[in-house]
C-alpha cells in the first residue's frame, strides 16, 4: 500500500509536468494566504507541509473539544484519553506525552505557550478563543527552535476585516456534558479587541473523569501610528480534570466506564480521588514597528504562572511554575523597483525563555495530602538565534536558508539528589526549502531540515521522583519532498508530502512496577510516510437548487515508523512498529447548505491499529467514527444571527480507546472512549 500511494504521487507529478507546458487561461481568483513564516505569503508556494484549521472549521465542530477538527490534518494525531486529558503528536508517536504536549513547539501569536522546560497546556484553551490554527509538520527550528515533530501556530487575534459582534452560546451532551460561551469582538478604525469567557463541564463517559473549565480571554490589537502596531493577549484558565487510568483487555471489554480498580499492590483511581488541578495565568505584549517601508521590528515579551497539583495513584505532585520569555527579530524586505523578477527577505533574532519550577511529591491518602517524599528546584533556560533569508524569482522559484542556534540547561537543587546542573552543547538546526511553480496553479516543494528536541522537564524529573541527567535530546534529519495544487476558481485544493524522518536517540517512556515512569534513548527511528489532503466543492454557490453548496474534503496519513537500534536489557526491539502509530488513518468530509438556512454536516475517521507496546504484543483494534451534525443557521433581521444545531458522535457505537497508556504495567493499556452519544446547542451572535 506504501509503494502504490508513493507511486502515485511520482505519478501525479509528472502529469503536471506535462500540464505545465499548456497553458493557463483561466484568471486567477482570490489566493489563500497564511502567516506561518513570520511574514504573509500564499499558501500555493510555501515550501513547507503545512495544515490550516480555519475559523469556520473550527466552529462546525461540537465545541466540546479540539480533538476532531485537529485530527483532520494528515500526520496530526491528537488524542483525549478523558474529557480534558489532551495528547498531540505530529509525525511519530505519543511516547513522551503520558499527558500533553512535548517535542512540539506551540505559539499563541509571537508568543510561546510552551514553556521552557518543554510542557505545553494545550487543554487550558478553550475552543471559541481561537481563531485559526496553522500546523507546520516536520521539524522546523529554524524560526521557533527546538522541536522534533513539529509546529503549532494559534491565531488568537482574527483578521482585520472582522466586525464588531457580540456573542451568547451554549452546549449540552450525554454524560452531563455542558459549556457556555459569551464572546465580544470590537473592530474599530484602529483597534480590534476580542473578550471571551467560557464555562465547560462534564460528568465524564467513565467513573473518575469529570472535568470543570473556567476560561477568560482577552486579546487586543492596536494600530496605534501607520508604522506601528502593539498586540496584548492574557488569559486565565482554572482546569479540573479526573484521571480514570488504564484498564487491562478483560476490564476494557467487560465494563469499560469503570476507572482503574485496585490491585493487590496499588490503591484504584477512584480511591486514590485521581485528579488534575491547573490554574495558570499567561500573558504577553508585542510591539510590531516599521522603521522604514521595509524594515520591520517586532519585540515580545511574556510570563506565564501555573499551580499545578496532581495526586494519582502512587502519589500527589505538587508544582509551581513561572516563566518568563522574550521573542524579538527584524525582517529586511527587498523595494518595490525589485518586485517584478526578484523578492527577497532576510530574518534576524532571538527567543530566550526560563521556567522555575518547584516539585514536591507527598504521599497520596484517598485524595489526602501526606507526608512530602521528595522535592526538587529546576530552573530551565533555552534561548535560540535565528536567521532566515527566503527569496521569490522571477515569480516562480521561491527559496528558503535558515538556521538556528539552540541552547538548553538546566540547574536544580533536589532533597534527595542535592544540587547539580546540566548544560547541552548548543545545536543547530538548519532548514533548507525550494518550491518551484510549474504552473498558476501548481506547485513542486522539497525540504531538508534537522530535528532537535532536549528532554522536557518532566522527563528529567518523572514522577518516580529520581532526576535522570543522562537523558539525551532527540536529533535527526527530515527529507520531504510534496506538491500542491489550487484550482483557478478555488474549488478544487491538493496537497502531498513524502517524506522520511531519522531520528537519534529517541525518547521513550517507560514504567516501573508501581505505576511511576521514567524516560530513556532508545537508539532511534526510521519514519516513512505519506500525507495528502484534498477539498473539492462540488457545488459552490447556488440559490436556486436543492443543494445551495455542497463540499467534500478527505486527509490521508500513511506511516511507517520503526525502530532502529533499539535494546531495552535483554529485549531487542529494532524493526518493531513505532509504538502509538497506526499505519493508516483517513479522515473526510462533508459539508452541505440547503433552503431555509439549513446545513448538515458529516465526518468520518478511519484509524487502523496501532501496537500498545514497545515489543509489538499487543495492538489496540481499527475503529471508525462518525460525527454528524444538522442545524439551522438564520439571520433574524439585519443585526441578529441565530444558530440553532444537534449532533450524533460516534454513530456507529464504536467501543474504542482514544488515548492509549502505552508500555503500561500490567497491560492496563485501555481508556474507554464514549459509544454513541448526542449534543445540541445554540449561538445568537448580535
């Protein structure tokens, strides 16, 4: 199957090739634009693998969670083990995050929403605060520093058409699902701010997983002279979520709503009251100034604090955790005498971040808090220099030179350990990029880029309580080559990547007897694989049939990640399936509008298995989900808007885990995942 979609895209290649030479006479129409290279460009020549998740895309989904509109783009997974507990992996696997974000750079904005010490709380956010979502797959460094997988770039702002409007909504679902929202957005001549607050809750598909979310958000957008803009973005997000744990095979399928029962060595999940408490405070302002018509400055800066406490089966974590961080750069444009046959940019900054965090593990009475086990002080610092120069000529070839300098250490004082220090030799990660457009249309990229990532701060200090200094940062090389095609008219959209990804000293989590775990390197993995995705609107816009728009979209993720090297005692893991990976995942679409306002809304996912285990003795089985949603979207009057909606997920009453424990100890590898369950809603937007 590997070779055939491989083939096919040699295929389709070469067929544009023979197309590039007649020629073109259809005009163009409006192009898709993205900002995900610090500058605007059209998404046609970007030389990267970039997935964009608009703002409507956002919004025909339940707002319940990410989850579904994330996994529509190919090499995305993401994961909700229970209500809130997020995982997000982009090309490899879910290894490092027992729960989170690592080896992934994530940015709201110019600012980083992952901290020094490599944790990002993508859950904290709520759906409605966001405007869009650029994701860059593939390690790219060269302008957001270390990463291994790739890049998340959040919108929090909106553009600058956007008028004022002011919003009520609300959602309900099985399992006493419930949120609210109420966004205001004020677009003046010069300013656009954004106010949301949202209120989300549920009881949970299984015993222990009930979830409460307390959200506020606001973003501001200043022009404040012709030359110069200042953008603020704070929010708050209190964030409770149970933990249920992981159920073995015979518990999974006999009762797959219980939480994790106790052993004859360990207390049960329920018992232990198995929680996440977070509550963090983020915020930044960035100044954006032209000194001259093409010399741009921009300076950032921001901090983010977070109360985190966590008591789990083996023990209650208690972390307090400050950052602060600043991103600054200055772009050099070419002039306006050189636009017609040679455009060029060049980048220069500088990102330099550190987060203090204080770890102190008690013992765990039923959801009491005991006497402390142990208690550490890790102070992270990572900063990066990074220079970019990227080149349009004669309006076809579009080339692109990075690189980055990374620095990462850290110091800590542990009761156990005392003090100590770890200081990684300054990495850098080059990123080279050619997109050639073969016709108005149509596009040719490749890539070659490192990967970085050090061990994140969880990772060093698990929650075995023991620092690890040994623990190596990720490195490796990624070679890609892809095309993309965008029809004159926009109705029809391609995109291809193949690619292959080796990385070194892989790192990989693993458990110890009572349930804690540790990291090590394994020896590294290969990664092969394809990603397509198509859209194509069969009926654009029409007034007078049944059908008033109809579009159809599909994702396409191919994967053949192994091991390579890879020896844990006296197991040889080498060869085996990458752990967390199915091989083949497929999502598509279906949107269509009909009279009266009325629109219906379908998406299928396709997940093949995928192995629990490093060693490939155990897999979690292929699923298929349906969503569906109808609604009635009217405007009452000039002024008034009303949405009124109702779903099914899972329709076809799939028993399923999303969110797997992987190398879990006593193969207690299973999180149920709801069966069919409903949600309906309304929004009225003045």
């Amino acid at each position: 199957m590997f070779k055939k979609f491989a083939f096919l895209l040699i295929t389709c290649f070469a067929f544009q090739l023979v197309a590039a030479q007649q020629k073109d006479s259809v005009k163009k129409l409006q192009e898709v634009v993205i900002k995900a290279y610090l500058t605007q460009q059209p998404l046609l020549t970007v030389p990267a693998a970039v997935g964009i998740i608009n703002y409507q895309q956002l919004q025909i989904q339940p707002g319940f969670s990410l989850v579904p509109a994330v996994n529509t783009i190919p090499g995305v997974r993401m994961e909700e083990r229970s209500p809130g507990s997020y995982r997000l992996s982009i090309r490899g696997s879910l290894l490092r995050s027992p729960f989170g974000v690592r080896n992934v750079k994530v940015y709201m904005d110019e600012f980083p929403l992952t901290d020094a010490g490599g944790n990002t709380y993508l859950n904290l956010l709520d759906l409605n605060s966001i405007q869009n979502i650029n994701i860059l797959r593939g390690p790219d460094g060269s302008l957001y520093g270390a990463n291994s997988n790739g890049v998340v770039l959040i919108d929090p702002f909106g553009n600058r058409q956007q008028q004022s409007t002011a919003s009520v909504g609300f959602e309900a679902g099985s399992y006493g699902t419930f949120r609210e929202n109420v966004a205001v957005k004020e677009a003046l001549k010069n300013n656009r701010l954004n106010i949301n607050q949202s209120w989300q809750q549920a009881d949970g598909y299984r015993q222990q997983s009930a979830l409460k979310r307390n959200f506020v958000q606001a973003s501001d957008n200043w022009t404040y002279s012709p030359n110069g803009q200042l953008k603020a973005l704070f929010f708050y997000s209190d964030l409770d979520y149970q933990t249920p744990g992981g159920l073995t095979l015979a518990q999974f399928q006999q009762n797959p709503q219980a939480a994790r029962p106790a052993t004859a060595t360990l207390p049960g999940a329920a018992e232990q009251q198995a929680t996440v408490y977070n509550k963090t405070l983020f915020g930044g302002v960035s100044n954006e100034t032209f000194y001259l018509p093409n010399l741009k400055h921009v300076f950032s800066v921001y901090g983010m604090h977070t109360n985190f406490d966590n008591p789990g089966i083996s023990n209650e974590e208690v972390r307090v955790e400050n950052t602060i961080g600043l991103r600054t750069y200055f772009e050099l444009s070419s002039s306006q005498k050189q636009a017609d046959n040679f455009i060029w940019n060049v980048d220069l900054g500088t990102e330099m971040q550190q987060t203090r965090s204080d770890i102190n593990n008690y013992d765990n009475n039923h959801g009491d808090r005991g006497k402390l086990q142990a208690g550490s002080n890790i102070l992270t610092k990572q900063s990066f220099y990074f220079t970019r120069f990227a080149s349009t000529i004669l309006k076809k070839i579009h080339a692109e030179a990075a690189v980055s300098l990374n620095n990462y250490q850290y110091d800590f004082t542990d009761v156990a350990s005392g003090n100590g220090k770890n200081r990684f030799k300054p990495v850098l990660m080059p990123r080279l990029a050619l997109s050639y457009q073969l016709t108005q249309d149509f596009a040719w990229r490749a890539t070659v880029s490192r990967g970085y990532s050090a061990p994140a701060t969880a990772e060093v200090r698990p929650n075995n309580n023991i620092i690890n200094t040994s623990l190596q940062a990720e490195k490796g090389w990624n070679y890609e080559i892809g095309l993309r095609k965008q029809s004159a008219n926009e109705r029809l959209n391609l995109d291809a990547a193949l690619f292959y990804y080796r990385l070194n000293n892989a790192i990989v989590r693993r458990l110890n007897d009572n349930g804690t775990d540790f990291y090590l390197n394994a020896g590294g993995t290969n990664q092969a694989g394809i990603e397509t995705s198509a859209s194509f609107q069969i009926i654009k816009s029409n007034t007078t049939n049944f059908f008033r728009s109809l579009s159809v979209n599909n994702s396409l993720t191919l994967s053949k990640f192994r091991f390579r090297d890879y020896y844990n005692a006296a197991a040889n893991y080498s060869g085996n399936k990458l752990t967390g990976v199915p091989a083949t995942v497929s999502v598509s679409q279906l949107n269509a509008n009909f009279p009266y306002q009325l629109y219906f809304f379908l998406q299928h996912n396709y997940t093949s298995r995928l192995p629990l285990d490093d060693g490939n003795t155990a897999f979690a089985k292929s699923y298929n989900l349906i969503q569906t949603k109808i609604g009635w979207n009217k405007n009452l009057g000039k002024k008034i808007n009303l949405n009124i909606f109702t779903g099914i997920d899972n329709l076809l009453n799939q028993h399923y885990s999303l969110g797997n424990d992987l190398n879990a100890v006593g193969l207690r590898y299973y999180n149920a995942a709801p069966v069919r369950n409903w949600f309906a809603g309304a929004r009225v937007q003045f």
